[in-house]
C-alpha cells in the first residue's frame, strides 16, 4: 500500500511538466453519488452515499476537429459510506443473528479519459481509473453463544473494527451540460476484512479475515467549475 500512494503522489507531482493540458478546457468537478453494492456486498451492506472531488486534464491535441478530446482524470478524493444489513450465519440459531454495521471507503482515483462532443454545450465524458482505496468498517456484532442463556434469553454482544486496503477500477461515463453531469459508474474489487475471530461466533473453522467483493454501482450528480 505504501509503494502504490508513494508512485500516486510522484506521479501528480511531475504532472504539470509531462502533460501541456488546456487549461481553459481543464474542468474541475464534484459529484454527489449514489451507490448501490453489487454481488455478496449487496449480501451485507445497504444501498450508501458518497462524494468526490477531482479534475479533469485534457491533453493539447484533439481529434475529428476537437470533436474527439482525450485526457486524464484524476479525482483527488472520493468517499463513500453505507450500513449493514442483519443476516443469519446458521438460520437454525437464532443467536448467531449478527449486524455488519457501517462500511466507510476513503480514496484517490486516476486514469485516461475521452470527451466528446454531441451537440453545443453537450458532451460525454468516459474513463478508467486506478482506484486504491482504504476501507473502514465499523461496529461489526455478534451474538455470543458462550454467553447465551436460551431458556433467560441472556446473551452479550461484541463489537469490532477492521481497516483494509482493495485495489480496485472504475469505469463511468458522464453526459455534461454547460456546469452540470450526471452519469453511471461501475468499481471493481475486493477486500479482506480483519476481523477478529471473537467477533464472529459463526463456528471454530472462521479464519481471522473475510473477503468481501466491493462491486459497486454509482450514480453520479454533479457540477464542474
């Protein structure tokens, strides 16, 4: 993780020399998203809400008359938080009932992108970007059987935390008009999630880390300037 931020952070810096970007076409944006998990995250997590902030950099040259522009995104920050669901390990055990509680994602993204143009003041923006992201999740619980009592339905929960890192791409599209966009985006990846074997009384054979896809639906509202 420390070797993928360091050549995130040298390559920005030595940007403005490799790169004679339009400065006057350059759009700086912030989106507004809705995200909606895909696959065995949607298993566990609800729908969320996210926020991001970057720029675009088009390069000096264009193709078809200007028609066709490429360029480079590069979103400076993204983040993006969603709850868990309540879900049964062993549905025959009504203690084992367990809560996810919150996910929360921190991350930069950057990539190659193409505008063009459709009409005047309408364009579409497509690009592929390098997501790393940390990922946060909170207030894991879980129903200790060693503590439940079934016939005073005693029981005592245990909460925990987990930080990990997913290497993940995203892949959207944008229909912008004069200030404002809107547009899909689709991220790819997975994670691991640290999680300390006590906190999930499923059975003895649970490792200490989980894996959970991180596919992702997004759908992006937004204004540049």
């Amino acid at each position: 993780m420390k070797k993928v931020v360091l050549l995130i952070i040298a390559f920005i810096s030595v940007l403005p020399s490799t790169i004679k970007a339009q400065e006057e076409l350059g759009q700086n944006y912030v989106k507004l998203q809705f995200i909606q998990p895909l696959g065995e995250y949607k298993d566990f997590y609800s729908s969320g809400f996210g926020a991001e902030f970057g720029r675009m950099f088009p390069f000096n040259f264009d193709i078809a008359d200007g028609l066709i522009i490429p360029g480079l995104d590069i979103t400076f920050i993204n983040t993006t938080f969603n709850t868990g669901k309540e879900y049964n390990y062993n549905p025959k055990d009504e203690y084992l009932t367990t809560k996810s509680g919150l996910l929360w994602d921190l991350s930069v993204k950057l990539g190659p992108m193409v505008t063009i143009g459709i009409t005047d003041g309408l364009v579409a923006d497509f690009a592929v970007q390098y997501d790393p992201t940390v990922v946060f999740s909170l207030g894991r619980k879980g129903l200790d059987p060693d503590k439940f009592r079934q016939e005073e339905r005693v029981y005592k929960e245990k909460s925990a935390s987990s930080v990990s890192f997913a290497h993940r791409v995203s892949i959207k599209g944008d229909i912008r008009y004069t200030h404002f966009l809107f547009g899909l985006e689709f991220v790819l990846g997975g994670t691991s999630l640290n999680y300390n074997h006590e906190i999930i009384p499923e059975n003895d054979d649970l490792t200490d880390e989980v894996s959970l896809g991180l596919g992702t639906l997004l759908l992006n509202f937004g204004f540049t300037f």
